[in-house]
C-alpha cells in the first residue's frame, strides 16, 4: 500500500460529529470528484473507502442515493444518475442548474473547523502524496481552471503553512502543489491525519542527520587527505636533507623536528609537538617543518 493510500486511510479514520463540519466535508469531496454539475455528477477511484464515503454522504448529507459501480479492473465510479436528485445535491451546496462555471462557495463554511473537513474531502477526491522517503511532495489535481484558483487562495487561508502553494497544468488538468516538508506536514496535520503528519517529520529528520554526518565525514576526510599530502611532502624533504648533507646539518630544533617526523609519518602536528623534548604548539610544529622544507629546497 503506497503512503498516500496510508493518508487516505487515516483520515477515513477519523470520524465527523459536527453536522456542519460533515456538510463541508461532503462538500469537498463532491466539488473535487471527477465530475460535478447538472449534467454529470460522480467520483471515479480505485479506493474502496472512499468510494463508500461519497456513496453514504450523498445519502446522509443531500438526502439522494447514487449509483455505485465497479469495472474489472478495480475502478469504482459512484455516480447520481437522477437529474432531480443532481439538482437537489447542487442545491444543498447553494448552486442551480444554471450554474456555467463551478466555484467555491464559501457560504459552506460555517466556522474554521469546516475548513479543515472540507480540505480532507478535496484531499480524498483529487489529493495524492509522495512517500517522503523518496521526495516530498503533495498536489491536488483539479478539472477546472478557476476552481483550481479558487482552492489555492483557501488553501493560502490558512496561517500555519510554510510557503504559498505553487501550480501547473498537467493532462488539460489543473495541478496545485507543495514540494517542502513543512508545508506538507501542516497540511496532513490540518487533515487529521497527525500520524502521517509525524511519519514525514521522522523522515525529514533522519535525512537532516544523516546529510549532516555525512558532510562532517566529508569535510573530516578532506583534511585527512590534505593532512597526508602535507606529511609526505615533509617526509621528503627530511629524506632529501638526510641522503644529502645529513641530519646534521639542522638546528638542534630542526633536527629533532625531522627525526621524529620521519619515524612517525602518520601523526598530526599536535601529537608531534607534544612528542618533542619541549613541546610545541602546533602552529609551532608547521613552522619548523616550513624551514625543513626551504632547506631542502635550496639544497636541491
């Protein structure tokens, strides 16, 4: 089962007690189904539940009984077929038959929790979610030019999101999207489904703590790499200095700067100077080696 199904489920989950809030929902999926007007009213899904949800709502909320039909190959459309009893659901939602264009009634909306049931039928007829394992991403595919404009100025009400919703066309179909997690979360969250909501947070988390062990590993890893090179180098010019004119030929400090460098090529500066019969800083170790490394030039 995919997460947006995981979604879909929960929040069929979560029952509606308000009658208000019940009408809003019904209301949203209605208006965002497949089709919704005086001519054709129906939903088309492969989701079981929410094709039982939009069945029992057109009976609990508009007084009508639609007709429910399964295709062989898993689709079900819930449709009313009666024009009176289309009528009657478009004037349960304070539309007519004259209505050309469909748009938002805000009317429907009797306080803000009706928003947020609205928002969980709009979700489950045209709504889908990524697993964010994989990306983040939410979108609501709407059949209409100016209801998908209307969906993003309700969808903008609310305060609690990150970012303003963006949008396409997609297939002659009207896509209203979100790509950020926070975004995604506060609108799971507004849906009632929290679990899902929280799901995302998890990931967004161990992504976010896993790209940071991954730069410190990075970053840790360049300056081993870079730590080696310079090693070598003095390694080299020890060698240089000592199968040439000796060893000897150092300073007392230098000298023992050169011993101990070449017997333990591997350490850090501060374990060098730490090592010295007076220990040094590390700046103080880089310093000495710097001279090695100019005597060896002017050696060659």
């Amino acid at each position: 089962m995919s997460f947006s199904a995981d979604v879909k489920n929960e929040i069929l989950s979560v029952e509606i007690e308000n009658d208000c809030c019940k009408h809003a929902f019904a209301y949203g999926m209605m208006l965002f189904s497949r089709a919704f007007s005086y001519y054709d009213m129906s939903i088309l899904t492969e989701h079981s539940g929410i094709a039982q949800t939009y069945f029992e709502l057109m009976k609990s909320v508009c007084g009508v009984t639609a007709k429910l039909i399964k295709s062989k190959s898993g689709k079900i459309k819930v449709e009313i077929t009666k024009e009176s009893e289309r009528i009657k659901v478009l004037e349960t939602f304070g539309y007519s038959k004259k209505n050309g264009a469909v748009r938002l009634n805000w009317a429907n909306f009797s306080d803000e929790c009706c928003k947020n049931a609205f928002l969980k039928g709009v979700f489950l007829a045209c709504g889908t979610v990524n697993d964010p394992n994989k990306r983040y991403h939410l979108e609501f595919v709407v059949p209409y030019l100016n209801l998908s404009r209307d969906l993003k100025v309700f969808i903008n009400d609310f305060e609690q999101l990150s970012v303003e919703p963006k949008s396409i066309t997609r297939n002659s179909n009207y896509v209203i999207y979100f790509k950020d997690s926070e975004s995604i979360e506060d609108i799971l969250a507004t849906m009632g489904a929290s679990n899902s909501a929280l799901e995302v947070m998890g990931v967004k988390m161990y992504k976010d703590m896993r790209n940071n062990v991954n730069r410190k590993l990075n970053f840790e890893s360049a300056n081993l790499d870079k730590t080696i090179d310079a090693a070598s180098k003095h390694v080299e010019a020890i060698i240089h200095i000592k199968n040439t004119v000796g060893l000897s030929y150092l300073s007392d400090d230098l000298r023992e700067v050169a011993e101990l460098r070449y017997e333990n090529p591997d350490i850090s500066l501060r374990e060098l100077g730490e090592m010295l019969s007076t220990p040094i800083s590390r700046s103080g170790v880089s310093h000495r080696l710097t001279k090695i490394s100019n005597i060896a030039k002017q050696i060659k």
